[in-house]
C-alpha cells in the first residue's frame, strides 16, 4: 500500500470530500472510514456496554494531519481534539520535516510493569532475597493466566524486587515485568499481579496489598527524532530562538510544564482518535518528565551542522491495537484503519512523531510571532460560531473580526448582526 499523505489544499473542501480525499490517500474504500461520520460512529446501544449509567454521547472533531512521513512510510494521521489549531499546526510542521525524510523513531519493546506491594515483612531484606530465588516459579505462575499472551511470544520474563522505606514503614515492592505485544497491556498484567500476590505472601511470610500495574511505563519508551528545514521555518534567527526556548523549558519546571503540554496536544489527540487510555499515557509522559527528581522538558532542540533545527523526543507509550475501545468503538477502528498501522510499536512511533511535530509548531509561534496569532486565527471559527453564526455565515464572520484584529465573542455578534441587516444594536 502506498499512502500519499500530501494532499494540498484539504482545508478548502466540505467535510465529506475531505473523507473522500483522506480515504483516496490512504488507498481504502470510502466506507471504510464510514464510522467517522456522526451518524455512522458509535450508537447509543454501544455506549451502554462500554461504561456504566450512560445517558448520551459527546462528539469530539477528528482531523486528519497530512505531509507525515514516519519511518519511510507516509500516514495520514487522525486526531481528536476539541482545541483549535492543533491539526493544521501539526500537518504544517510535519511539511517543515518531509524534505529531510520526515520522522525517524526507535521503540524499546511491549513491557509493562505490574507492582505487588507487600507489608509487615519482619526482614525485608531477607524477603527480598526469599522472592527473587523464587522468580522462576512465580514466572511461571503469571504465565499459567494467559497462555495466549505466551502463545504470542510475550508474557512475563522477569521479576526485580525493591525494599521502599515510606512514612508507614518499610515495605516491600516486586515488580513484575511483562511483555503485552500488541495490547496496551493493563487487564493481562494485572490478571498475573494478582494470581502470584498469594505466593509472594507465602514467601515473605506476611501479606500483599496493592497488586496493579504502574502508568509510569519505563520499559515501554518511543523515541522520535526529525530535522526541520531552517529556511521553511523563517530563517536562522528562529532557529537559534528555538533552541534558546527548549533550553528554557529543559531548565525551568514553569516552563516545561506548557512545553509538555504543546506535545500532550498531539499525543492526546491520536491516543484518543485510536480509543487508547489517554490519562494511562498522560500519566506515564508526565512521569518520565520527572524521572530525575525534578520535572523537565519532554523534548529538546538543537542546531545541526547545516543549521537545520533537529527535534528530539522520548515518552512512555502504553499503547495497544486489542481489546478495549480500540476493538470495541467503531470511530476508533476507523482511524486504525487510516494510519494502516499494524502493531503497538507503528501505533506508538506515530504518536510520538505527532507530539514532536506539534511541540516543534507551538515553539516556532513562540519564536517567530507569538502564540495568539495563528492559534486566535483558527479559533476565530469557534468564536463566531459560539456567536450565533450559522454554518453558510461562519466564514464571513471569522473573516471579518480576524481582519479587523478584534476576536472577540461580543464582535462577533456585532458583525452577525450587520451581516444579517440588523446593525451594531440589533
């Protein structure tokens, strides 16, 4: 399959051809990507078997971003998000990137990590020791819970045991290391803590509490790097403005807290578009931020020897293509379906190609002319629709208070009125 993930000028188009057009690039039949129409998407019927007490829906937008190339291969990029600006920023940046190959990831394997928490060890340390000479057999207990798993070449390989001293005394913490494929991994390998917990009291002669996975995915790392063109992104001077703003970021808590978030912008919106766990992998991001006691900066910028802007990205992704919303919500597969990826890892080097990408656009307004602008631009649509404005009457309003600068909610009706013949007081 060769996807074509430049389509030039898919703004102009009505939703509909847009779908036509994304689908065409994707090489699939137009109804493939069905679901992502509103009446099309998951019913009401669904919902009530996906979560409890359901009483309706709410529609969030999916975009699309174009010109991704990602590991060699182009993927047009569903996105879920309710913020304005977010696509077309990241399209716009991915664009910066193609001439230099696009992005490039690494990935380092399906781990996910289960804890079991024990109590009251009268010798921890002496516990310690009992529960990792037992490691083969509590392996092979956790295996016996899904034989599947292990038919699929994963499943637990190692265990690490750790004595924590906490304000309500010394505890005990095993760590279960499991390798879940192609899933994002939470039911199997909290399946396997809590199967091996009555073990592991026997063998520390006390009792468990806790036994569930951890968010803070460290085995589990997706790695993205891209070149940006210098020129594409307005000179040498922004360049130079980047890397001074991502150093900012890498030193400063404040900071990075809003630089995480510009990449949050773009992980979040795939996470969520695949029905992935979005606060599983928020959590898991934020965390590795803070991996060395102090919270930093996801990303880094730099200058290359032809003074091209090289971005650098690394998180925790606890990711998957089985089981849960991915399989059970229709809008969801739909957008599976559109990226064309194939295993957990695909899935996860697109997401994080996108959060570099995104981080890359919000830096690069900083530098070059202040977030409001394009952001305020693109949200001009939202203020004039949240006015009142009609859908054949949002253009002209966005048009009218972008030009005259004033995008503001009480503006715009001012100008739906005068488009509707009422006049400033009407």
């Amino acid at each position: 399959m060769s996807i074509n993930s430049r389509i030039s000028g898919l703004r102009d188009h009505t939703p509909d051809e847009r779908l036509a057009l994304v689908a065409q690039g994707a090489e699939l039949d137009a109804d493939a990507l069905g679901a992502l129409r509103p009446d099309s998407g998951l019913s009401l019927a669904q919902a009530d078997h996906m979560v409890e007490n359901v009483v309706g829906l709410i529609a969030v937008p999916v975009g699309v971003a174009t010109n991704f190339t990602i590991d060699g291969r182009d993927r047009l990029i569903p996105m879920a998000t309710e913020e304005p600006s977010v696509v077309a920023a990241a399209s716009n940046a991915a664009r910066m990137a193609r001439g230099h190959g696009g992005f490039t990831t690494s990935y380092t394997g399906d781990v996910m990590i289960a804890q079991i928490q024990v109590l009251d060890a009268i010798d921890p340390h002496g516990a310690r020791f009992a529960l990792l000479e037992a490691k083969d057999e509590l392996l092979e207990l956790a295996n016996q819970q899904d034989p599947m798993l292990v038919s699929l070449g994963g499943g637990a390989f190692d265990i690490s045991v750790r004595v924590l001293p906490t304000r309500a005394g010394v505890q005990v913490i095993v760590h279960l290391h499991v390798d879940v494929r192609d899933a994002m991994g939470a039911n199997a390998v909290n399946t396997m803590a809590e199967a091996i917990a009555p073990r592991i009291a026997e063998l520390a002669g006390t009792r468990t509490l806790l036994r569930i996975l951890t968010n803070k995915a460290e085995l589990r790392l997706t790695r993205a790097r891209a070149v940006f063109d210098a020129e594409l992104l307005g000179g040498p001077q922004v360049v130079d403005d980047i890397v001074a703003a991502s150093a900012f970021a890498e030193a400063d808590p404040y900071r990075a807290a809003t630089h995480n978030k510009g990449i949050m912008n773009g992980i979040t919106a795939v996470v969520l578009a695949t029905g992935n766990d979005t606060r599983a992998v928020e959590s898991g991001c934020h965390s590795h931020a803070a991996r060395a006691g102090g919270y930093t900066a996801l990303s880094q910028f730099e200058k290359d020897a032809d003074g091209n802007l090289v971005g650098t990205l690394e998180v925790p992704l606890a990711v998957g293509l089985v089981g849960g919303a991915t399989r059970a919500h229709p809008t969801a597969q739909a957008s599976v379906k559109l990226l064309g990826v194939e295993t957990a890892r695909e899935l996860a080097s697109v997401i994080a190609a996108v959060g570099l990408a995104q981080n890359l656009a919000a830096c690069r307004a900083l530098a070059a002319e202040g977030i409001q602008r394009g952001h305020m631009t693109l949200h001009a649509r939202t203020i004039a629709a949240s006015a009142g404005a009609d859908v054949d009457e949002i253009g002209a309003v966005a048009a009218r208070i972008v030009a005259d600068r004033r995008i503001r909610m009480e503006y715009a009706r001012e100008v739906l009125a005068e488009l509707r013949g009422g006049g400033a007081g009407a």
